[in-house]
C-alpha cells in the first residue's frame, strides 16, 4: 500500500565514477560543534518533555551560531585570549496544561544550556567550558498549535509537518569509508592515546581513478607540544596512521597529506590551545558541514535539510535524512548484488509519515543481477522500515543515531 | 595549460529523469534574509576597502543568525510584538597601514550595519528596520596574515585560499526554470503591482514524468488585506499567476497549489505583519538555503559551501561555484548540442585560482552530437572565463551577480 | 490625619556651609542616556497600556545599560567605527485579559524600541541611529499578582510597593542654579546656536566659601570643527557664556574652565563625531549619574533608587523622590522666610501611597522667622500635595517631570 | 604640605538626629551581585596584569549588568527555568609592548570571566553557574595613552584621572551597625549552619527617637524547606537572631521584622531556589546598591561614584571613597572624644593623588572636647594615611577592603 517503487540508477555506480570527492568536518570543527550542540539539546529537551509531560511537545533548535574567540597558543600550552561565543536560537514549548488541569512550566533554557555544556565537555575535553566559552540561549515560545505527540501509550503515527524530502544511500565508497572512519579514529581511539591531536579535524579525499588523495588538516594541541620537531613528529604519526587506515579499505593507491598549509620554516603551524579552530576566527553554524550520513559527498544527490537540533518527532526533514540512509544501508546489507542504491523519501505535508508521497529506490546492481531480481526483496525491507518510522524517533532521542 | 577537461555525463540530462526536485525559498525567507544581509555586508566591506585602502583586505562574513520575533497579525494591520533579532557574525581587518606609514582604522562595525539596514529596507519593505528588526553585529578581527589583494593596477591573480570545489549547470529544466522565474516574478512586477504578497515566497517543484506540481507558500500581509474573502482572492490570484508563467516554460501538465497548509474554515491562515515568517517562529541563517544559481537541485550534485557573505577576492567556495555557473551558463549559450551541462571547478590551496586544479565539463550532448564535436569549442570558452576569473570578483562587488 | 512633621534642619542651610560639591551629568553623558532611554521607555509602556488596556499594568525598566563604541573623530567630521551597544533591561506585562474575556498581546519589545530609538534621535542628533548605536532589548514578563491600576475611572490610590523613601530640597543654592542651569542653557538655545556642541557637558560646580569654580566637559562634534584654532574658539565661547550665566545667578567670584584637561599642544583635545563620549569608551547606566532633581548634591541627602524606568504608578522610589522635590519648591514658593528645606517621605509596603508613614519637612528660617511661624501654611501644602499624588503619576507619563 | 583642614560639623551627630535610615542590600541582592562580580573581574584583572607586566595597566569594569531569570521555586526544591544573564562590560588593555620588545597579548576576556565565575561560586553556593546564569563578556579596549602605572620597583604616586571626591565617616551609628552586623552574620556564621537562608537579605533600619525598626527581607532557599511550617519557622529563627544580635548594639528599643510582604495564608512568601531575587524578576547593576562602607545613609553625604571595578591604582572616585572611610575609622579609633566624624577628600585632575585638593574632616566632638583639642592629631592621622595612599591599591587588589 506504500508508494515504494525500485528502478535502476541512471548512472554509473559512485566507486566508478571517474572524478570522486569526499569531505568530513570531524566534531571538534565549528560547524560540527554546532551541529552536535544542536542535537544534544534537541535530545535534552525531547528527554524532558517525556519525564515530565510524558510525550515530545512542539520544539526545534537547529540554528546554533558560534562566532570565534582569540587564542595565543604557545609551545607547552597557551590560553585562550577572548572566549568563542555560542548562541543556541530556536523555539520550545514552555508551558503545558496537563489532562488533569495541572500548568507544568518546563525549564528549557536551563535544560537547553545543561545539554550544550555536557555536550561540549564530551567532545572538546580541552575547552573549559564558561571561561573558553560562553554558552547562551535564545528559546523563543514555539507555535502552540503544533504539539506533537510522541511518547504516549497507542500513540499515532505523527503527520509530516512539511512537503519535504530525504536521501540515503549505500555501500559507502572506498574514499567515503576511508574519510569517514579515519575521523572516527583519529576522534576515536587514536586520539585517546593521542592527546596531541586536537578535536577539529577535517578531511577531503578525493579519487582521480585509481589514485586515492586524502588530505587531513588536523589542529594540534600545544599543551602536549613542546616544540617544531615534536609537531612535525604528530603530523608524521597522523600521516602514517592515516595510510594504514586507507590501505585496510583500498587497493588503489593513496596519497596522505596532513596540515599542507602549514610553514615549517615560519614556524607557520596548526597549533592550538583547545584543538579547535573556533578558538581563533573560524566561525560556525547548524547545517553547513556533514549529512546526515556524516559526509559531504558532492558525487551524491544531498539534501540541504540541516538534520541536528530538529524535533525528531515529526520534522519531516531530519526523519527521512536518517531514514532514507537506515533503509540503503539494510537493504544492501540484506540484498546481494547491490553497487549502489540511493533511496529517497518524499513526504506530503499532513500525509502519515509512514506512508511517504514516494519512497523511491534506485540501484546499480552487479553485471550479473537484475533489479527484477532484486525488488521484491528491497521493497519487504523498505516496507517494514516504513513501518516501524517511529524507531528512528525513538533511537534520535536516545543518541543511537549521528546526525552529522 | 589550464587542466580542462570534457567528457560524458554518465547519466541522463536532469530533464529526462523520472522524478525532479527542485526548491528555491524567496529573499523574506528567514534563510535568504540571512544570505542577503551576508552579501549586503560583503558587499559593503569591499567597497569600503577598495575606496580607503584601493583594493580588498581580509575578511568573511558567511555567518549571519536571525532569531525570529513575535507578531500580532490581524486583517487590515497588526504589528510585531517582539521584534526579530539579527546577528552579522564575521571577521573583518579593522587596522591597515597605508603604504606611506599612515594608520587607517577601518569602520567596519558601522558599514555592517549600514549595509544590512539598507539591505532590508529594500528587499522587507514592510519590515520597519530598528524596531521590527534588531541587527546587531559581532565582527572579529581576520588573521592578519591573510590579506587578500584585489584592486590594485596590475594585481596578481590571488591564490585559493583554500582546497575547495564548486559546481555549476546549464540549461535549467522546466521545472527549475519554473520555479525560479515565480519567485522572481512574484517579488518583482507581480509583487509591485500586489502588496499584499509579502517576501516570504517558497517555492517547491516537483516532476513526475510529465506531470509538474508547484507548490507555493506565500506570506501575505495582513495591512492590505481585509476579511478571508480577500485573503481567498489573494492566493487565487497567485495560482492564476503562477500556472500562467508555468505554462509559458513547459508542454507539460501543470499544477498549483497555493498555501496548503491553510485551513480556512478554522481561520489558521498565512497571514503576517511584515511579509516574512521571521516576525514569527522562523529563525534563520546564511547557507541553509539556496545554492548559488538561487536554487536547491537534489537531483544535481551541489556544493555546501556558503557563497553569501565570502570575501569575493580569494574565497575559492564563493568565486568557483559563481564560476563554474556562469561557465556552464556561457557554454550552453554559445554552443550547440548541449543537453545538460555540469562543470565542476576543484582548487588547490595556495595555486592561483585561475589554475584550477581540475576543471572538469561533463555534458548529456543531443543525439546527433558527439561529445568530440564540440569539446574544442567549449574548452575555449572555459578557459577564457578561467582567464578573466576575476571578472566575477569585480561583478560581485558590484552586484550584478546574486548568490542565493 | 496624614503624619506630617516640621522641624528645623539641625544644620546650617546648604547656601552657608564652607564648602558645596555640585554635579551634573548633560543628557548626552552615557549615565543620562541611560536615564534618558529608561525613562522614554517607561512612557511608551505607560501610554500603550492606558491606550490599550485603559489603566498602566506592571512594569520596571529601570536597568538600560550601554556599551561604548569606538570612533575616528576628525577636524571637519570623523566617523563612529564600531558601534555604541545599548540593552534595554526590564519587565513588562505582555498579555492581558480584558474584563470581557479577550486575550490581549502587548507588543512591549516593539514600543520599548520604538520609543529608546524615538529619545535618542531627539536628544542626540548627530548620533545615527541603527549604525553609530545599536539598541536591543531583553524585557522579561512582569510578576503577574503585581499588576497596577492607574488611569481607569474612580481608580483608589495605589498602595505603595515597598519601603522606601524620597528626598527632595528647595531652594536650589546659587552653584546648583549655576550647575543645572548651565548644561541646560548648553544643551538648549546656545547649543541651537552652536552645533559644535556636543550633549555630553558634565558640568562640576565647587564652592569654597565665596569663590565658585565651575568646571565644564563639553564634548564638541568634530564636523563643526576645522581646526585647533576653531576648537579653542569653541571652548572660549563656551567659558564666556558660562560665566555671564554665572553672574546672573550670583554676587560671588566664579571661575569657570572649560575642557581642562585638554593639551592643545598635544592636539590632545575632546572631540567627538557624535557629541558623546559614549562612542569612544565611556560605558553608562541607569540610576549612576544625577538625582531625581537633575543634580548630584553630595551636599544634601541623596536617595540611591534610580528614578528613571520606573513605573510611576506605585514605584514609592520614584514617586516619593518627585513628590518631595515638588513639595519643597511648592513650599519655598508659597511660604515666606524659609532659606533651606528638606523634605523626606518615607513610604509603607502596602499603605496607600497618599499617606507615607512619615512626611518630614525640615527647615533652616531666616533669621526672623521661627519654625512655627511657618508650620501650619507647610504643613497645609505637603497635605494637599500628597492628596494629590497621582498628579505625580500623571505629569511623568506625560513627559512634565524630568527624572535625571 | 597637603591642604588638611579641621573643622566642626554644622549639625548633631547622626546619633542625635531624630530619624535615621539606614539600608543594606546583602551580597546576594541583585545590585549586589553585579558589585560583586564587577569588583572580582577588577581584581583579577590587577592581579593578571602585575604577573604578566609587573604593573596595572589601565582598566575599567564598573558596569556589569545582571537581567533576572525565571524560576520555579516549590517546597523541597525547584528549579531555574530561564536562566539569569549577567553582561560584564568595560574596557581593559589586551596588549602590551614590554620594554624589551615583545608584544604581549593579554586574556582580559577569559580572566573576567573566570573572576566572575570563581566569584559567583563562592558568593552563591546555590547558584549553578553556566545553567542557572549566563555570564557573557564585552570588554572594549582602553585609551591606551592612560595606562596607569603601579606595582613597579621605585613607581611614584598616580595622578588623579579625575576632579571627583570622596567621603567617608565614623563611627557608625547603633543602627548602622545593627544593620551592617546583621547582614554579615546571617551571610556567615548563621547562614553556615541555616542553609535555608539566601544570599539575598536586604536590611533596611529606621530609627526615630529611640525606637529602631529592622525590616529583614531574606530569600529563603526551597531545597532546605519542606512546607509552610519550615517556612514560617526559619523566618522567626532570624526574626529571633537578628533581635539579639541587634540588642547587643544598642539599649534602645528594637522591633525586628522579617518578610513582610508575605501572606502565608494565600501561600505568597518570599521562597526563592538559588537563594536570589535575581532568578525571577529582579535585574541589577553596578553602584546602584551600597555604598563603599557597605550602607545606604541618605543621614549622611553619599558620594554617587560607583567603589566596584574601578581600576584601584588611579580612579580617584574609588581610591578616596575608600581611603576617607579609612582614614574616619583610624582618626575615631585613635583620638578620642569623637562622637561624629566626616571626612571628605578632593582630587583635581592631573595632581598626585597623596595630594588631595582638599582634605576636609569635619567632627562632631564630645560635650568636654573641643575641635582645636583634637586638631594636630587628627590632622597628623590624615597626613599619614595620604602619605601611604596606594597602601589601599594594595589592599583593594589582594581582597582585604570590600567596596560595597
């Protein structure tokens, strides 16, 4: 009864495509901080509206803005100068009136400010949270008229608040796995027995053929540097870990550079006192870096939706993201013969967001395989995702699920 | 010498696929406001250098947050009750020494605000600019080392600032033809000789086979309209319009909605004071919205580099997606045979940005064209424009070139 | 049956002591325009409720706070380069039920900008507004049990809402006529006269024994002036009249200086392009500079409340700090003998403002006169005043009374 | 050498007078607050600039700005919903260029806030810095041509920055000291073992004749207060405290009164979260509260100045506030026969601030005294104190002289 329908892809399979490009903001650049700022208070406030209301009411912050701060840093630790300031902008429903006549009065600010600070704390250890940053709220009063619900017993499936659309796709490419989990490592356990290596990390690979060039630029840490050699020596490690990684995902060739701005002789460098450019005039906000999938993949159709902050409830533009991305990965997990699949999920404003205007799959199979063969199967799995939509709710609010 | 190259699209021209999205959100969307303060401030900035210091300094202000009011609608007038608050974020040399040894301190802070102001006076007529609208601005002082030469007799091509793509096409579809000449028409001939229409036009296309559905979301404001006979009227007008320019671009069935999210029975209509969605709930902020030919393709590949508010000099994102859109556009327009045409333009940081690392042609030619009969005659035209790529930077500073 | 006292002032009236500090801020030092702003607002608010509500509900926005800018004064006209930041600070009541069940919206943040914006192109005009300062506003919702009634029909008196208490004096000595009357004269016909003028005059009066010396800041505006030659000509004119005011106020020998600090060798001299050291580092607010009769009077007892931004309906600080400065110019006028008067009222929490716990008039006779030739016809004009006190109320709205 | 005078004061001792007020606003009042924060960020900033320079340089903090919060206090702990904002505001040099060269970036910014925050802790233990208050920062940089000197080997005596006064007395009268002990003691010893008493206790003394009548407002802290019993019992165990502290003062009558605004029938009483006014609906801000002695005495001359975040080196408005009521309390406590003490010092601009334009103590002596008995010895205390004048810089940066 869902509008699914399975087709080829017009186009060659991404991994065989002549020119590729591939980019990701690891956490600590600004325009991620912002994002996982937005997120992290889109789950606080969904978590308070369940403890205290018992279901998600009308909310949306997905408009974080950052503006830099000053840094001096120095060989063995430097300071910041002027602190980087973070304005978390959006609505949330302030007042409810519950079955039983009770008036609640939530404390979203204060919720929205707790979140963003343990945020922060998590990903950028080496910030000091209100003296490196000033973390501040503007909540206005959402639309009353637009409380979700989500949460309660024998709930609905929610409506679509909006003609919208998301786009998933997989297998991720050998350049999209290699940008992709080098951050993850290098933010990961690499960075664990790595202090040097500071949060803000970005990488773009890009693939000419058969030849795989990554370039990581990767702000370092100055408390765990004491001079030129041992920076050079951070960047060198960075560059071997890197390759290492790449030759586990790739036989192509690859070429690593990391921090190709850098000036040796000037002394020139990416140093840092926090581990992240925002410390020093790198501006950022909600929405400008990663998909929902964690990459910026120009050789792919993309929404401009930004997914973190959003009420997962309903917002139509965060739920598809990171459904349309949940469902290519099971299908192609599930089905043989799949190159590439791109799935795309159109809603209808006010239409159950169960049942899409169209949930549209487009594959290149393996020479062997027919879609016919395969669409019986792909469209089940589509289904039963469709189905269950609400699980992505619930897995958002619970922090399963990246949103950039 | 330039590294251009032209080859096959290795997939179907955009018109010939079987679902198309197309999306533009007009200038009193509370994104677009965002871009248009960004470039306004942009734009007043270069004109500041290049009048006191003759050519551009360092600067980039891509990063400005609207946090969206309160209003009061009512037929026949109502008023904001809170006002919009606008925050330009950015960077800015605020010291210079001329040459001679004199120091020139830059007004920077002031011709941010003067250029935004200005700015939305023209495109929010009805917004009054200090009281329905706050705009505040935070500008840090660039990295010093990092000034950008633009102006001077004999200047060098700048380096790109940057590793960085940009990506353009031509020709428009119908459908992207269609929504792009509505918003512009609605906010221009249509919308002076209707007052009622506010800014705040969204406009969303979609394609299934032959069959185009325009989706339109347009502000109206409450001053010119009287009772909900004349709302009614209002949005029917607009239909009219609008299914009339759609008919005068495409063969295909057309249809129009206007404002489906009303109810009007209940009296939950779009009506607001100002002509924006910003006096009420809707924040915004600069690239979220429109790419740099004024449209959001999904089913193109598309940058997610902010063009507004970059410094037009150097800044790689902005100047090669203007670019290689303009490339595409003079392509098409001189030669024949094109179907569909995507130019990509990558950089590499610190070579001079008129020697792209890769400057990449793709073309769907017509039937009876080889991509051969015509790949002299658009490497030419491609390598001009390379040529006289600071073309772009004089024509933004002066505004002949939109970015959003 | 109102508690109403008249003594003698157990001191020698001020006009007799050996030694007389007087102060006053002119409406352009940044403390007064804070006040000035504060006290604008508090009008706006008053006449939006009596216009929409018919009676002035809760407010207090006695808390402006302004932020200096930066500026580029020049000989001929400099410019402001960043600018001054002014926050609005307060509470205000932004919904109210009608008698007959209507909802209202009170557009509080609107008038409050309005109305700051309104007062600082009339008190400041060579101040733009919008880019030379920028205006914002943080205006909280009012504790809704305190909601006050003025203005309506048969309205009782309002109870006062704290304890508190206001001093007032009569007459004002020579140096305080000296003081007030000459940033008055600055700032009204002569500054008509004379743009160069700016309306930051702080004008400092001291008297040691017989010798008056009035020391006179007046910041000039930098487009009214070509050269050193002007501005020393600018300062002598200002001296010259100043002291013909002084000589019509006394028999004394009065020294005046103007801008003493001033090197003009140095070129160090007080410039400004806007005629406020607000641009340039002198950050201000409300409550700090001149007492509810316009002058610091270390002298004289002094109430610490801020006058300015308060709701003049029941704030016992600002009313009781009016009212007896009106009483004792009433008093002085009316009553014969008296060469100094004291007044204080001292309010209850919750006792009707028109019968403070205690009323106390103290005075210093001439020498022929005793303390009871003159206590009934005192005593008769404190009672009537006080009978009246919501006059006091109504002449604040109306903009009658100054409070700084 | 200085220009010391003697003389007697033209009216009784406060003592004597017939009606004395007296007020204090408790650390935790939001006035308070603000003096607090502005008076750390000062000394912190002192203190970053003697480690870094050797010597002060020039700064001002004297503005900060607290907007209240929302909160929702309720019997056994509520919460903050909206949090307090707080704006430090001034101007402080951020770089310096030291005698051999190098340029020193100085982290104004980050200090201020981290003062401000370190202060906030200590000042209101119930108060969740970064969730319950915002603590935002915008520092201007100083007019570098005032950079003050102190703290250098051989350094000399400042000149005054101003033609300004100051003013001091001693002894306190009973009712002065009732109020400033009571204050004290509850914020310390009592408040140690009574957790349920705030920060936030405001004094206010009135004596007429000899009755004195201490009104008590003091925010109770929800956490520690179970229902109106334990509400009604803490305000009569400081009812109770106060009345035997006051009584150890004075033989005169005392009637103590502790929250008189509440209705404990209707439930309304003065139950606060964190233990301040601040959190809902009571803004603040620097010098609007106590003066540098810690009292509001309108019986006595006040100077307006405000004593907190000054610069200490230099600022005549700070130096001789504090160094008269220094100087009062060493004449009082050395010669004997004083029943009332004023002292008032007066700078002129550019002089050596040991070398007051005038130096003025005015006394009310003992029946059996006559001034000229005490003339030489009072005389000789003032010299010394002025002769050890930046012996306050001192105290006032290492936190030994509390400015309100």
């Amino acid at each position: 009864m869902r509008n699914i329908q399975v087709s080829e892809l017009d186009r060659r399979a991404v991994e065989d495509q002549e020119v590729e490009i591939v980019e990701r903001k690891g956490i600590g650049h600004p325009d991620s901080i912002c994002d996982g700022i937005a997120e992290a208070v889109s789950r606080g406030l969904s978590q308070l509206y369940l403890d205290r209301v018992g279901h998600v009411l009308h909310y949306n912050t997905d408009e974080t803005q950052l503006v830099a701060g000053n840094a001096a840093p120095s060989y063995g630790g430097g300071e910041v100068v002027d602190p980087i300031y973070v304005l978390i902008v959006g609505r949330a429903t302030k007042e409810y009136e519950t079955d039983d006549g009770r008036e609640l009065t939530l404390p979203v600010g204060r919720v929205a400010l707790e979140s963003a600070r343990a945020y922060l704390r998590e990903a950028l250890p080496e910030l000091e949270v209100g003296t490196d940053i000033v973390v501040d709220v503007k909540l206005g009063e959402g639309s009353g008229d637009l409380q979700d619900v989500f949460g309660e017993d024998g709930a609905q499936v929610p409506m679509a608040n909006d003609t919208s659309f998301g786009v998933g796709h997989a297998p991720l490419t050998e350049t999209e796995r290699i940008v992709l989990e080098a951050e993850r490592e290098l933010n990961g356990a690499y960075g664990a027995d790595h202090p040097e290596i500071g949060q803000d990390i970005k990488i773009m690979g890009k693939r000419e053929g058969d030849t795989i060039d990554i370039t990581v630029a990767a702000a370092m840490v100055d408390a765990y540097i004491d001079d030129i050699d041992e920076y050079r020596e951070a960047t060198e490690r960075v560059e071997a870990f890197v390759t290492g990684l790449a030759e586990e995902h790739t036989d192509r060739e690859v070429h690593v550079e990391v921090n190709t701005a850098d000036d040796l002789e000037e002394g020139s460098i990416y140093l840092t006192t926090t581990g992240t450019s925002a410390e020093q005039g790198d501006d950022g906000s909600v929405g400008r870096g990663n998909r929902a999938n964690g990459l910026i993949t120009p050789n792919r159709p993309m929404s401009m939706e930004a997914t973190s902050g959003k009420n997962p409830v309903n917002h139509i533009g965060k739920i598809y993201n990171l459904l349309s991305t949940d469902i290519a990965e099971a299908v192609v997990e599930e089905v043989d013969g799949i190159r590439d699949l791109q799935v795309r999920l159109l809603s209808q404003i006010g239409r159950p967001i169960d049942q899409p205007h169209v949930a549209d799959a487009q594959v290149v199979t393996e020479e062997s395989v027919a879609v016919a063969d395969i669409e019986e199967e792909a469209t089940a799995i589509i289904d039963e995702r469709l189905a269950n939509v609400t699980d992505v709710t619930r897995r958002v609010i619970d922090g399963e699920i990246t949103t950039f």
